[in-house]
C-alpha cells in the first residue's frame, strides 16, 4: 500500500528531547531517574547494569509531537507512518520508502534551530533524494514570527540568523 506521508516527529540527534547537551548528564550518560538512582545509591558512581536502563524514562517515551501528527492525518483518511526518533530508526525509515510516500513530514517541536533541522533534512535527503519535504511546527513558526518583526527598525534578528529560518540565506531549500 502506498503511504501518503512519513512523519518524523525528532531527530534524535542534538534535539531538546532526550539528547541536548543542555540536559543533565552523569559520566557521559543521560541523567534520567533510573540512572540518578543508581549514581546516588553507589555513593557518586554508576554501577552497571543500571536497572530499568532506557526504560519508562522521559529519553525512551514516544514523543506526542508524532502520535499527534499520526492521530490527525489518519482521522483525515490518510495512509501516514510515523518515525518516532529517525536516527534510531533508519533502517524502518528505509523499508518504509519502498512504500513510495508522497511526503515526509518533519515536526520542528524537538528541533533546537535550523542547523540541526538542515543535518535531518540532509539525512532524510540521502536517503530519499526525491522526497517531497514538510518541515512545520514551532521553530518554524518561531521563525515566521521573527521574519515578520525583522521589518521593524529597532528589532535585531541578525543575530538569529543561524538558528531560525528565512531570515538568511544558505542551503535552508533543502526542504520543499
């Protein structure tokens, strides 16, 4: 059966979910509970295994960006497929290119800034370099917002200019 779209609801890579180098971190590892439970319980360690490891965390959680987007288009009769985090999904994304989609649909809830969406764009690209590509949700509209004030004199978006779209130039026509 054809799909009419792909969803991505995360990279999976530099996004505000469950890998920005903002969140808390012990040895190198995401700080979720069941790794803070165990750093606490062996005095400032990590003691492997760590029970409950990836498990019932905020990291591991399907993201509602996605089921969202997949609920709503498939109450509309569209055939849609949903990619809850792309780079731990890849090889899924592949197979479900063989279904021929109309679109990929990238939401930007878990995208930081335009770098990291143009390195997915780039990913989803080489994979599927003929794709009609989606991108919507609240860094563009973030962006939107800003290019509608960037008209205004006294209001600086050039130093946004690296982390929102439209407002330069570069190679942001990667998606359609």
């Amino acid at each position: 059966m054809v799909l009419d779209a792909i969803i991505v609801a995360d990279s999976g890579a530099d996004s505000l979910s469950s890998t920005n180098p903002l969140r808390l971190t012990l040895d190198g590892r995401i700080a979720d509970i069941q790794l803070t439970q165990n750093y606490l319980a062996h005095d400032g360690r990590i003691q492997l295994p760590v029970e409950g490891d990836g498990e019932l965390s905020w990291a591991s959680a399907p993201k509602l960006n996605g089921i969202y987007l997949f609920n709503y288009l498939t109450k509309k009769n569209y055939q849609v497929a949903l990619i809850d985090t792309f780079n731990r999904e890849k090889d899924r994304f592949r197979r479900l290119l063989g279904r021929h989609p109309r679109a990929v649909i990238i939401s930007t809830t878990f995208i930081p800034g335009k770098q990291s969406l143009i390195k997915l764009v780039a990913d989803i690209r080489e994979l599927a370099p003929d794709a009609f590509i989606i991108a919507g949700g609240p860094m563009v509209y973030a962006s939107y917002l800003m290019l509608q004030r960037s008209r205004e004199l006294d209001y600086d978006t050039r130093s946004a200019n690296n982390e929102f779209l439209f407002l330069g130039t570069g190679n942001e026509r990667a998606r359609d």
